[in-house]
C-alpha cells in the first residue's frame, strides 16, 4: 500500500526542517543544455519516495517542495534523537542515491554536493490558499534562513545544519556521536539584521 502524506497537528510548537541541494543551479544548468533534466526529475522523484517511507519511523508532515529541497514539519513532541537520525540517514541516502543517478553522469561536477539544513521551532498559522494548504510563522522564516547560510564563515556547506539555540536545547543537546559547534548568522530580514546564535551540527563526516 502506498504510503500517504501526514499532516501533523500544529496547535502548538512545529519543529520546521527546512533542507536544500547545494550547487542545485550550476547542477540544473548543465542537465538543461544536455538535454537531460529528466535525470534531476527521476532523482527527485526517488527523494520524494524516501521521505514517504520515512513517514513510517517518525511522524512529519513534508509540507512544501521548494524547487531543490523541501520544508518538512514535525510535531513539538518529536524525540530529538529519532530526529538526528531521520536526517543523518537522509543524508547517507542523499549522498548514494546522488552519487549513482546524477553526479557520474556530470561533465563538470560541482565542488560541493550535499544538503544543508535550517532547524527551528515555533506555532504557525494554516490557511488556505488557491485551495491548498499553506502555513505562516517566523519558524518557517527564520528555518529557511538558517539553511541558506549554513555556509556563510567558509568550509563546506554540505550534510549540516544549523540549528536554533532553543531547538537545540529542547530537542539536541543529550544527542552523542555529532559534531556540534556554537554558531552566528546574520539572518536577512530578521531584527533588522542582528547576529542571530545558533549551533552548527555535522550530521555526516
């Protein structure tokens, strides 16, 4: 039996995950002048299976497509740790998967292949919108964030997160077996550009 989409309840805290594919443009660039976006397509299509599947260990909601990445919600009793490992083995299976359906097939493969995460909590609001259910709150803003400049100080973006610090603190931090560094980002259009304290987690060396 297929395995339908959940929806979680959002009456109270929503951990969001928000994840996107580095070098995602540059990637696209070079399967549209070959001809060959159907290879993205299919690898996106096998993404999209594996977090059905994932649906059947922990309870998320995958909420949006975001064009190379998704924004997944989880409900606020979530266990932190079945978390880590819900992501950790979404990147191990990111990396194979990537690696066999698109990356040997690229003429000039990016410097950096992975996915970067954004993690943070907070009540949203649903709404309807052209039919379709949609959701609002600064956790969906500052997530996003978060992901985009997982990379801002240097070093390699790919397979890690930044992660509030209350995130981190409710859901993280008896967590073993992760690299975890104290962080800051300037976050665009949150508190006029204030350096916003975080933490940085390897979720795959």
């Amino acid at each position: 039996m297929a395995v339908e989409y959940l929806s979680v309840s959002i009456s109270g805290d929503v951990v969001v995950v928000a994840f996107d594919i580095c070098s995602s443009s540059d990637i696209l660039e070079e399967l549209t002048l070959r001809g060959d976006l159907l290879r993205f397509q299919r690898f996106l299509t096998s993404l999209k299976r594996y977090l059905m599947k994932g649906q059947k260990k922990i309870l998320f909601d995958v909420y949006k497509f975001t064009g190379d990445g998704w924004i997944l919600l989880f409900p606020a009793d979530t266990d932190g740790s079945a978390l880590l490992t819900f992501l950790r083995n979404l990147c191990s299976f990111f990396k194979k998967e990537f690696r066999r359906e698109v990356l040997k097939y690229l003429d000039t493969p990016p410097k950096i292949t992975g996915l970067t995460f954004g993690v943070e909590k907070g009540l949203l609001g649903a709404m309807k919108m052209y039919s379709r259910r949609e959701y609002i709150g600064r956790a969906i803003n500052i997530a996003c964030r978060l992901q985009s400049v997982v990379g801002a100080k240097g070093g390699s973006p790919a397979y890690k997160a930044l992660v509030s610090n209350a995130v981190f603190s409710d859901y993280f931090s008896p967590a073993s077996n992760y690299k975890v560094f104290r962080a800051r980002r300037t976050l665009r259009n949150i508190r006029g550009g204030a350096e916003f304290r975080c933490r940085k987690i390897e979720l795959l060396n």
